[in-house]
C-alpha cells in the first residue's frame, strides 16, 4: 500500500512538472514571438512574426494565451495593413481564434478586451459602413471587461480611440479622448512587462495617442 502511494505521488508530481515546463516553453515562445511583433519595421517582419503566432497557436490550441496572442497579431496587423481585403481577411483568422479563446475563457477582462479589440479593427476597414455594429459591439464588451477588471489599462485605452477621431459635433474629440488615455497611461505603469503570460499591449500606441492630446 505504502509503495503504492509512493507511485502515485510520483507520477503526480512528473505530471505537474511537465504542465509546468510547458507552460514555461509557451510562454517564451510567446515572448520572443511577441518581441518580434512589436520590433517590425515592414509588412514582411510582421507576417513572419504573426506566422509564429500560428505556429504556437498549432501546437498550442488548448490553452488561453496562444490564441490570445494569435487573435491579437491578426487584428494588430490589419490595423497596419491598407488593402481592405487583406484586412478582412487578417480578421477572419482572428475572428477564428477568438472563438477558440472565448471557448477557454470567455468572461475575462482580457477575452473581452480583446474581443473589443478585433471588433474595433473590423470597424476601421471601413467606418463609414460598420461603425453602428461593431462600435456597439466594442463598447458593449469594454464595459464588461471594466466591471470584471476596473484596472485594465487596455480598456480605457480602447475606449478613448474612437472619440479622438470622432468629431466633436458627435461627441468627441482630442479634449474628450484625452482622460481615457490619460488613466490608461497610469494603469500601464502598474503593469507587470515581464510577464509574458499576461497581456501588456497597447502602452506604446496609448501613449502616443495621449501625445497627440492638447495639454
């Protein structure tokens, strides 16, 4: 009996060391993955850094952050991408790993941060004809995500964006956008970079939205 359990215990114990150093391996391969997104300085240096997201996301269906991050290099792509079709078609990729992530853990502040965040790229391929829908859709998963985590700098950040370029006869502007940024930039600070596990985007672009404020 006594050397039964001692069996037991052992191999419970390889099975979450092996959970651990997996999570270890994603969790640096998502880093330099992400560094390498990040440090792109042409379309060519971000689609090898988004094929890596694929590659994680391969081998790597099961758990949260690799189709996080995969969702997230598609729509942070299509932002930067200017042939409409290739955006859209960017954003079916990340449409198709948010499911994936949504079916993990779709009640998160990060899930529904994220899921604001694909809806918002899918609104600029074209604002004229999508602004209705999917600026709904985005504030409506904000506030979710605000409720769940009131400290998530991505959501007050997202929520800034369209009212800077919303004109102010519609209620916005650089005056009214400029708070949100402004609490989002206090929020990043507390952030902890150097966990790769956890989401951290959106410090650089908030802060240069924030530039672009008047004093």
């Amino acid at each position: 009996m006594k050397k039964t359990a001692t069996v037991v215990l052992a191999v419970m114990l390889l099975a979450a060391t092996t959970t651990q150093l997996k999570a270890q391996d994603l969790n640096a391969s998502l880093k330099e993955a992400l560094h390498s997104l990040q440090s792109a300085t042409n379309m060519g240096g971000l689609m090898a850094a988004n094929n890596k997201f694929d590659l994680i996301a391969g081998k790597s269906g099961n758990q949260w952050a690799a189709n996080y991050y995969a969702a997230y290099s598609d729509a942070y792509i299509s932002l930067q991408e200017k042939d409409a079709k290739r955006r859209d078609q960017l954003l079916d990729m990340a449409d198709k790993y948010v499911d994936k992530m949504n079916g993990i853990d779709a009640n998160s502040d990060e899930s529904l941060v994220l899921t604001a965040y694909v809806a918002f790229a899918r609104y600029s391929v074209d604002p004229p004809n999508r602004w209705q829908k999917f600026l709904s859709l985005m504030t409506t998963d904000l506030e979710k995500a605000k409720k769940v985590n009131p400290n998530n700098p991505r959501v007050y950040y997202l929520q800034g964006v369209p009212l800077f370029d919303r004109p102010k006869t519609y209620g916005g502007g650089k005056d009214v956008a400029k708070p949100y940024f402004a609490k989002a930039k206090d929020l990043f600070a507390r952030e902890d970079a150097a966990n790769s596990g956890k989401p951290t985007w959106g410090e650089k672009e908030n802060a240069d939205y924030l530039a672009k404020c008047p004093e």
